[in-house]
C-alpha cells in the first residue's frame, strides 16, 4: 500500500529586517501614528498603542521616543515646520496663522498638555524659540501694512496662540470650530489699529 504523501510545509517569508535603514521610516510611522492614536483617545491610551498602529516593535518606539515628551516634541516639530513654512509666504496674516494653529490644535489636543506641562524641557524650548520667529515676523509685516496696531507686540500674538491652543485642548470636540470662531474674533479686535 503507498504512503501517503506528506504536503511539504511552506515558509512564511520573514519579515525583511531592514536594520539601521528602517530608523527614518519607522520614526516617521510613529509619529503618524501617535497623531491618530491620541485624537483617538487622549493620553490615556497606552504608549505601547502608538506602536501597535505604527507597526513596529516597542524597541524601535523606545530608541526613537523615550518617553512621551519626546514623542510629543517630534509631533511639535513637524507643527513648527509647517507654521514657518506657511507664514513664510507672500501676504499671510496673523490670522491666517492662528486660522492654522487651530487646524494643527485639534488634531493634536493631547500633545498640547504634554507640551505645555513643561515649556522649560531643553526638548521643549527650541520649538517655543521657532514658533516666536514666526510670530515676530508677522507682527513686523502686519504692522507695516496698517493691518495691526503699534500697540500689539510679538508676545501677544504668542500668547493668543497659546491660549487658543490650550482652550480647544480643553473643549469638547464637537464645540472646538465655534471655540475658534470666537476666539480669533476677539484676537482680531484686539489687535486692530486704534
């Protein structure tokens, strides 16, 4: 009688394990995923979470962020560019700048309270040093062009950017568009020509 013939297992091909080359995507993938995590779910979710949905290994999210200030600087970071970037064009105004900080403030709510819990953090200062060149800028070209008063100075825009920041951090999700609306009406009327 013949055997019966025995099915030749298959392989599953490994994972290709890229090494020191995988860093710059894998860092990019944590940070994408740390945004949709925590608008997902606020800092409650697990730090191991952002790894999961980046898809890589904890050891890869601990080389790159270890802890989540750092993951929440990398998030800033990225914000920052962007702000310098988009104001750095011909005829933008401040609030067009605040118009983006609200676009960025509330799809990163989380990060504003890891951020803002320790604005003195040596990772944490740069970014407060980039954003008020972008400020400054601003303010210089706004009151050039009369679209702002003499009186309103590169820290107050700063700080109407901050507490824009940490009041959509704090309303509700479906209240944060009228939150805005209402904040930047009465920025600009501060910071008219009187």
């Amino acid at each position: 009688m013949p055997s019966p013939t025995k099915a030749t297992p298959t392989k599953a091909t490994p994972k290709r394990n890229r090494g020191p080359a995988a860093g710059p995507d894998n860092r990019r993938a944590l940070i994408a995923a740390a945004r949709e995590v925590y608008a997902e779910s606020g800092l409650t979710v697990p730090f191991s979470a952002v790894a999961k949905r980046a898809g890589v290994g904890q050891g890869s999210l601990y080389r790159h962020f270890p802890d989540r200030t750092a993951l929440a600087v990398a998030v800033f970071e990225e914000n920052v560019g962007d702000l310098e970037e988009y104001a750095s064009a011909e005829g933008r105004t401040i609030d067009d700048l605040l118009g983006r900080v609200v676009d960025q403030a509330i799809v990163s709510t989380a990060f504003i309270e890891l951020i803002t819990a320790d604005l003195h953090d040596p990772r944490v200062v740069p970014l407060g040093l980039r954003f008020n060149g972008v400020v400054s800028r601003l303010v210089d070209r706004e009151r050039a062009a009369g679209h702002i008063g003499e009186h309103v100075e590169p820290e107050d825009v700063a700080l109407a950017t901050g507490m824009l920041a940490t009041e959509l951090a704090r309303a509700d999700p479906a209240q944060r568009a009228e939150v805005a609306r209402r904040a930047r009406r009465l920025f600009a009327a501060a910071f008219a020509p009187r």
